[in-house]
C-alpha cells in the first residue's frame, strides 16, 4: 500500500530535467530541420526553398484559440524562388523510428486529415535518423492527398521528450520515396 502510494507521488513529480531535456529536443529538431532545409535549397540549385509557417507574427493580436489551430498546420510551405510561387505545403520530421523491416510508416492522423482537406498537395519529409546513410539519402517522402492506411488509435509516440498516445495512419512504405533528388526531380516535372 505504502508503495504503491509512493509510487503514484513519484509519477506526478515534475523535474526541471524534463524541461531541459525538452529545451535540447527543440533545439536538436531547429537543427535538423535547419539541415534539411538548406539541403533541399543547395540540391536544387537554390531553385527550391522550405518556407517556415509560423504562429505569432502578430504577437499578442494572435489568440490561444488562433495558436491552438495554427499548430495543427503544417510547418513549411515549398517556394519556387524562380516563378516566384507556391509548389506545396510540407511537413518535416526528423524521427528515431525505425522502418527497416517495418510493415508501415506511422502518420499522424490530423496531418492527414490536413492533406486531405488542402487543394495545395502536402509533401510529408521524414528524416530517418537511424539509416547509416548521408543525409539527403536519410529522407523519405510521400507526396499527395490520398494517403491511405489502417487508422491505428492511441499508438506510443515519442513528443516533446514524452511518450504520448496519437492516432495514427499506418501508410504503405511502397508509397514512399527515398531522397532528396527524387523529391526535387518530382517538382521539375
């Protein structure tokens, strides 16, 4: 009894080690994504750029209710710097989940609730950390509104530092593409 209560008094501690260690997770995702950005800017012969859409630009004038749906979006727009126009919307991960000898690729259910509902197509970049591989061979992308899949509920995910329980879509990894220059070559055409 004594045990069980001093174990459910341990679950609810907060440790500032938790916020530190969520600090670090932000900046190592600003980096990779950051890597993962220039990369497709440089491939492309700086014809191709990741935009940031970001929440706040108006400071206080955006509301809780406002930030709360923007986090729902997706975080990059892809520009065409030469045309000067919008090619797609983009969603990067960088992720420790491993796909070799996987049967699928998890997407989180309201990124595809989000695909399906933009007339602009979504591009989906994973960055598969645990390939020993150079970094545009790391990426693997999926771009559409038809991504399709088993709806698996309350998978473990690992979030901000956490394991946290998310809906996801278990999508078909033939549906994916590996590279960089595919993703780029796909947007040429």
């Amino acid at each position: 009894m004594r045990r069980r209560m001093m174990m459910r008094a341990c679950a609810s501690f907060r440790s500032i080690a938790d916020d530190d260690s969520w600090d670090k997770e932000k900046e190592r995702a600003a980096a990779k994504e950051k890597a993962i950005k220039e990369l497709i800017y440089e491939v492309s012969n700086q014809k191709l750029s990741l935009r940031r859409i970001g929440v706040g630009v108006e400071g206080e004038l955006v509301t809780e209710a406002e930030k709360k749906i923007a986090r729902k979006i997706l975080d990059y727009l892809i520009w065409d710097v030469e045309q000067g126009k919008l090619v797609a919307l983009a969603d990067v991960v960088s992720t420790r989940y491993d796909f070799k000898g996987s049967k699928f690729f998890p997407v989180a259910f309201w990124k595809v609730e989000v695909m399906r509902a933009n007339v602009v197509h979504t591009v989906l970049i994973y960055e598969l950390e645990k390939e020993s591989a150079n970094l545009k061979d790391k990426i693997w992308w999926y771009i559409g509104r038809d991504i399709a899949g088993e709806k698996i509920e309350n998978m473990p995910t690992k979030h901000r530092g956490q394991i946290i329980r998310q809906d996801v879509v278990a999508t078909d990894p033939a549906l994916w593409t590996q590279g960089v220059e595919n993703l780029i070559k796909n947007f040429k055409n």
